[in-house]
C-alpha cells in the first residue's frame, strides 16, 4: 500500500541530517579533547521548540549534554515507548575523504559525513517525524520519550549512563526502547529483502594488559623482558579464533539465511555460508563467537633501554550468556606474569523477537517493502541499549533503511566517506511514521 506521508517530514530529513553533521561532535574518550555535545543537544532543542514540543537539556560534565523529550500519547496509562539516539561521532581526518567529513553535503543522491549512520541519521529521522506529528496534531497511542544523548561512541558513561544512574524518573514508565543498528536490508534479489532487527549484542570487555619486567641495558642477554612477555600474550590473544557459540538470535538469523538463499549451513562452520551476504558478513560473523583484538601498544622510553613495565589495550567482546566462559579463555590465552583491568565493561544484551512491537515492525516494513522479510541479528559492537535495559526494558535495534544493493553498508561505520542515501531516509520516516503509530 503507498504511503505519501508524512510528506513534510521527508523533505525536509536530508536538510536536518546535513545541517546536524555540520555540528562537529566529536568524541575522543576524553572530554579535554572532544567537541562536545551542547551545540547538539541546543540545536535539537530549538527545532523541538519551534513546534511546540518541550525538553530539557541535561549536562554530565560541562559540554557533554543529552537531550529529553516527551511526546504525549492518547493513552497516558500505557508504558511509554523510548527512542533514543546518541549525538556524539568517533574522529574523521578531511584528508582522507572525499567531501570534508563535517560538510553534511548532499550529493549523487546521499547525504555525506561523520555521524550518515552511526547515527544522526536516526536522529533526523525521528525529529522530522516528531516536528510533523506536532505540526499536524498526530499523537501516537502511547506517549513516546526522545532522547538524544551524549558519549556513546566512549561506551556512554557521560550520556546514557549518567541518565540512568542520575535522572532515571525520565524513563520510569518506559517498558521498551528502540535505537541503532537495526531495521537496515540486505538483498537477496529484486523481489526479497532480508531487514535485520537487532534483537542482541555483546558485551563490552575493554581491558588493559600490563606485563612487568626486569629493567636493563638494551645491550645485556635478558631473559625477564616485559615487551616479549606482553608480545607474547597479545600474539595469542589475536591470532587465536575462539569457538562458534549460536545464540538463539543468531540461530533464527542463520535459519533465515538458509530459507532466503536455499542454502544449507553448517552451524560449526557458518562463515563460508555468510560471505554470500557480502560485506556485512564481518558484522555478523563477529556475533558467533567472542572476540578479543589487540588494538593499543605502549612501551619502553629509549632505545637501548629494557623497560620494567609494558602494556597494550584489548577490545574484548563477548556473547549473552558467555561472560564467564569469556573469562576463562581470556585466562588461558594471557597467561602468566601479565596483569589484566577493565577499562569499559559493560553486560551482553538479548531479548527476544515477539510481541506487538516486533509484530509492528514486521507490519511497517512489509507495508513499505513488499520484498521485506524481517529478521533477528546480535549485533558485534555496543549501544547504549546496555544502559536502558538496567531499567527494565526491552532493547531492540531499529533504524530502519531500505538500502541500494550494491552498497558497502558495514564499511561505513566509523568509515571514511560515511553516507546514506535520502530515499533511504525517506523510506525510514515513512517506516517509522506506521510502527510509531502502530504501537
């Protein structure tokens, strides 16, 4: 069935889009060196504003501001719904782009820079969507809280985090939550899409390793080197594949895979059977085990000298329902004489994939998408899912777009000349239009 509206919302989304990557927010993990949030958080309070819907902005440490909203629904006695997207954005070098990476430019049909989909895409969708509703007297049947937060990209503890643990009447009444990294196609052909519903992710195991040593000339034999002891575990830890675990999301995904390509895939050995989905395989390939990349080296101060101490850091991922086990292989893999810390630990997150809302984000994309077949997927990365879910929720990853099949969709997180097309952010507006009206 066509679906014109909201026609206000999706002229004017790529506008939206552009005009907040032009606010450059960039988090480097340390406020001292980031951007900072305020800018956003202000903008996206005037464009609130100007029809009419109240918020409040909301600092953690000064410039690191989120953004919550409330939409009034006609059933004030229904638990609310939270939409939440993070304002933040990891660093971009101009020089390595085609377009200056905070130029929101649009062109050949896509809208270009830091934040196309990880994630102010999601946020200019559901404002454009929200700023029509008000314009137009639309109400949603339940009330439906925006938030717009700070820090995720650094695992939230400035964003999502300090909400929770400071401000948690906010979100009270929210019984369920939808955000990043989910609702997006993978073509299978012309006449079936597979739209990926991220019902799962894996935790976060951020650590340091430090290993000691004996202090000496660089000239001497020595046998107690903290360099080569770290090596050593850091070479195990990254060239060690740990075993396939399917998680029932990740069961359901295959199933699907198998159906859609007729395709029968061995659940020991999954990954020949993804590579037909092209590169978003590494996405999901990274969801049926848990992972641990060495990606930082720190040691030594001069050349001939044998430091006493070294370190690297480690970005540790782990399944739901997998952390204990996930210890344990760490522990073998490290090995003796070097020191393990967390810097950012954070739980798996996992629901499952029924119930009226999942049935509406079945119904919005079929409607808009006569191709479109929903799945679950655990995503590998992380979201701020992980702090909403301490308060009772249920999390799922729902950002719908409709994507060109040749586009490399996984590259463009973090990636250079990160983009999205506008129809696909029109076909968003209009998914997000029926299942936010629906639920």
């Amino acid at each position: 069935m066509e679906n014109r509206g909201p026609v206000q919302a999706q002229a004017e989304v790529a506008e939206l889009l552009g005009e907040l990557i032009r606010i450059d927010t960039t988090n480097t993990g340390d406020t001292a060196t980031s951007a900072g949030e305020r800018t956003a958080a202000e903008w996206v309070a005037g464009k609130l504003d100007e029809v009419g819907i109240a918020s409040q902005v909301l600092e953690s440490e000064r410039g690191r501001a989120s953004l919550v909203a409330r939409v009034p629904g006609a059933d004030r006695s229904r638990p609310a719904l939270l939409v939440h997207g993070h304002l933040d954005v990891v660093p971009a070098d101009p020089a390595e782009w085609s377009v200056h990476p905070f130029s929101g430019e649009e062109r050949d049909g896509y809208v270009w820079g830091r934040g196309a989909v990880d994630m102010k895409d999601m946020d200019a969708m559901v404002l454009a969507l929200v700023r029509e509703w008000a314009r137009t007297g639309v109400q949603p049947p339940r009330d439906v809280v925006l938030a717009f937060v700070a820090d995720e990209e650094a695992g939230g503890r400035l964003g999502a985090r300090w909400l929770v643990d400071e401000h948690p009447d906010l979100f009270a009444d929210c019984s369920e939550a939808i955000s990043e990294v989910g609702g997006f196609s993978i073509t299978v052909r012309d006449d079936l899409r597979l739209y990926l519903v991220q019902t799962a992710e894996k935790g976060l195991a951020w650590m340091r390793l430090t290993a000691g040593g004996r202090p000496g000339h660089g000239s001497f034999v020595h046998d107690d080197n903290a360099v080569t002891r770290l090596c050593q575990a850091v070479a195990r830890l990254g060239s060690t594949r740990l075993p396939t675990v399917l998680t029932p999301p990740m069961r359901q995904f295959l199933a699907a895979v198998e159906e859609a390509y007729g395709i029968e895939i061995d659940p020991d050995e999954p990954e020949e059977a993804l590579a037909r989905l092209g590169s978003i395989s590494r996405m999901i390939g990274a969801a049926l085990r848990n992972t641990a990349n060495p990606t930082m080296l720190d040691a030594g101060y001069k050349t001939n000298v044998i430091p006493g101490t070294a370190s690297a850091t480690v970005d540790g991922r782990f399944l739901h329902g997998q952390e204990e086990e996930f210890e344990r292989q760490l522990a073998s893999l490290v090995g003796e004489g070097v020191q393990r810390e967390w810097i950012v630990h954070d739980q798996a997150v996992e629901t499952t994939f029924d119930g009226p809302l999942v049935d509406m984000m079945v119904e919005a994309l079929k409607a808009e998408d006569d191709g479109a077949r929903p799945v679950p997927f655990t995503m590998s990365g992380g979201t701020d899912a992980k702090s909403f879910e301490r308060l009772g929720m249920r999390c799922f990853g729902f950002s719908p777009l409709r994507l060109p099949a040749d586009l490399d969709f996984a590259s463009l997180f973090h990636g250079i000349d990160e983009r999205v097309p506008v129809e696909s952010l029109r076909f968003g507006v209009r998914v997000l239009d029926r299942f936010l009206r629906g639920v």
